[in-house]
C-alpha cells in the first residue's frame, strides 16, 4: 500500500495539454501515456481539441492506446486530491453545450482562470476563438485541417524512412511547412498577439492555450504567451512545478524540436 501512494504522489503541480486528437491514426497516445505516468499532478488541464469529432465524422482510429490515455485521465480525476478540468476546442466543440457540468469527476469548462505557486493568473482557453479564419471561414479552417492531417501522416513515412537511412534526431514535416510558409508565421503571430492583448484587458499575467500545434514560452508585450503544442506532431506539453515555475517539455526528445524555436527574423520581416 505505501509502495503505490508513494508512486501516486504528484510530481509537478500542474499538467496542462491540449491538441491530442484522440480518435484519429495520428494521435501518439503511446507517447501521452508514458508522459502521463511519469507527470502526476495535482492539476491536470486539458486545453481543447482532446477527442477529434470533426477528424472522426469522416473516418474514426481508435486504437486500445488511446482507451487506455481516457482511462488513466478518469483515474487521475477520481484521485481524491488530483484535479481534472476539460476545457472544449474547435475540434470537440460539442462539448461547449456541458460547460459548468462534471463527467466522471472531469469538470466541463469554457475557460479557467489559474493561479500558479508564485501568485501569476493566467488565463486557460483553447485559443480558436482568437482565430479569425475558424470564426468566420469554417470551411477554409476544415479543408487546412485536413492539408495539415496530410502532413502529419506523411511525416510518419518520412520518419520511417530517416530511420531506416541511420538518420538520427527527429524531423517534422508539418513544422518545417509552417516555418516556411510566411502567411503561417503571420498568423501565429497574430494568433499570440491577439491572445496575450485578451489575456492584458482582463488584467491576467498571461495565457495558456493550444489550437495551432506550435509549442512554444515567450513575453510579449510584458505579459507571458504559452503554447502546449500537441500531440500529433510535436509531443509537447507544460508543465507547472511546485514553486510556479513553468517548463515546456517536448516528450520523448533529446533536444528542442524545430517548432518549439521563434522565428524572430521571420516574424520581423512580416
């Protein structure tokens, strides 16, 4: 019994994901899972798009990994002293309608407001609504969804393939598009610069977010703009440690993954 609650007791305060894409053959639940069993905490936030309805209203992947990552998430909120809190995307928009209701021990919400060990508020939201092509042109959002989904299953071949030819290190097909492609890197940035001048009128000392799969921590502005990335590509999350002191982690990397970096000269041509 002291065995399993010692390897029960949190390690970091905060856990905070989003982009997971339950649901669908890109989804690298394998790699959640051992990020999950190796990150207890006291606070787990799912920031949006965690189960893909509009991926799965066309083909449904569901493989016995991804039961396995809802399961241990129901575990984890049932855990007496561990908190779950689901915050809906674009992608399981749905599930806006049960905001304010608990499934399973999980709240249902449409934003929170965090607090972390050093006293900064941050605001959690899954980021979409700061997107001006979701908002207004769905159908340009779902045809780039699936351009994107695309690019991920290829870069599944291509990593097959690096690996075959001894290439070490890890090479993203996707990241490498939207680093290249310059209307991408506009709206990133205005993307972030749109959530942090939200997350500044609410009087907040930054936001946590998800939606466009580019992992990233940086001050705009005076204030901090967080991107936990996702889990179909990048393998990233956030995490927050006892002290509030907030670390991105690429799982299962040894160094940086390209799209964790700023384009700073880029994003200065724009």
């Amino acid at each position: 019994m002291a065995r399993n609650y010692r390897a029960a007791m949190p390690k970091v305060r905060s856990v905070f994901l989003s982009d997971i894409h339950l649901g669908t053959r890109a989804c690298q639940a394998d790699r959640l899972l051992d990020f999950l069993r190796e990150h207890p905490a006291e606070h787990t936030f799912l920031i949006g798009d965690i189960v893909d309805f509009w991926a799965m209203s066309r083909s449904i992947c569901w493989t016995s990994a991804q039961n396995t990552v809802v399961q241990k998430l129901l575990r984890r909120a049932r855990h007496g002293d561990d908190r779950v809190v689901f915050i809906p995307g674009n992608h399981d928009e749905a599930l806006r309608d049960y905001c304010g209701i608990v499934f399973g021990d999980i709240e249902v919400a449409d934003e929170v407001i965090h607090e972390t060990a050093d006293g900064r508020r941050f605001l959690l939201i899954h980021g979409d609504v700061f997107d001006q092509v979701t908002r207004h042109h769905r159908w340009v959002a779902v045809l780039g969804d699936q351009a994107y989904g695309l690019l991920v299953r290829l870069n599944l071949w291509l990593s097959w393939g690096r690996r075959k030819l001894g290439i070490a290190g890890y090479w993203s097909l996707a990241s490498y598009a939207k680093r290249k492609v310059k209307t991408a890197l506009n709206f990133i940035f205005d993307f972030e610069e749109s959530a942090v001048r939200h997350a500044r009128e609410r009087g907040l000392d930054g936001v946590i977010c998800g939606h466009i799969h580019w992992a990233t921590m940086r001050e705009i502005g005076g204030l901090t703009y967080i991107n936990c990335g996702d889990w179909v590509d990048s393998c990233t999350a956030i995490v927050e440690h006892f002290d509030g002191r907030l670390e991105l982690v690429a799982w299962g990397m040894r160094s940086l993954i390209p799209a964790l970096a700023t384009p700073v000269a880029e994003h200065a041509e724009a």
